[in-house]
C-alpha cells in the first residue's frame, strides 16, 4: 500500500495536484486527488478483491470513470457516466488524471 500511495504522489506532484487520503485500511485505501476544491480524481483500491476504481468528480457527481475489478475493466464515459462500456485496458492512475485534465481543458472547465 505504501508503495501505492507514494506512486500516487509523486504522480500528482508532476502535475501540481494535492492529494488527500480519505481513508486507509489494511486492505483499502480511498484517496482524493484535487484537482480544485470541487473537482477531483477519487481512487478507491481494495488489495484483497484486486480493485481499483478512478472517478472523475465535479461537485458531486462522477462525470467520468474506470473500475477494475478481479481483472474485469469497465469506463463510465464522459458522455454518460452511467454507463458501463467494457475494455481491455488495466487501469493506470497516471494515464486516468491525464485523460481527466484533458476532458476539463476541452470543456473550459478549468
């Protein structure tokens, strides 16, 4: 989990992002990764299920998404945050806060 975490920051450190751990077990971990105050990249994993789940949050609403979990990935578009489109790639946090940013520049949100 150390590991994991240092990743993270030194991730959101190279793109001048402030990190909050919300909550930490020995199994799960919930992070915040702040974009601004009311927009962040939420990362939850769970060791033990092998699940990482990255939301994209505006206020207070998933405006996009990855979840991965026992090997199986889905993405919640940007398009429609409900939805469930399979795909093959595994999650990667760096890679998420990337397509992120870009989604909030192309809309002029930020």
């Amino acid at each position: 989990m150390i590991r994991f975490i240092h990743e993270i920051e030194k991730i959101s450190e190279k793109y001048g992002l402030k990190i909050d751990v919300l909550d930490a077990t020995d199994v799960t971990l919930m992070m915040r990764i702040e974009i601004m105050p009311s927009i962040f990249i939420q990362v939850y994993r769970n060791w033990k299920k092998n699940k990482l789940n990255m939301a994209l949050i505006l206020g207070n609403n998933r405006i996009y998404g990855v979840d991965s979990e026992g090997g199986i990935t889905h993405e919640h578009l940007i398009e429609n945050a409900e939805s469930h489109v399979p795909i093959h790639n595994q999650p990667n946090i760096e890679a998420f806060i990337l397509q992120s940013l870009g989604f909030l520049q192309t809309r002029e949100i930020i």
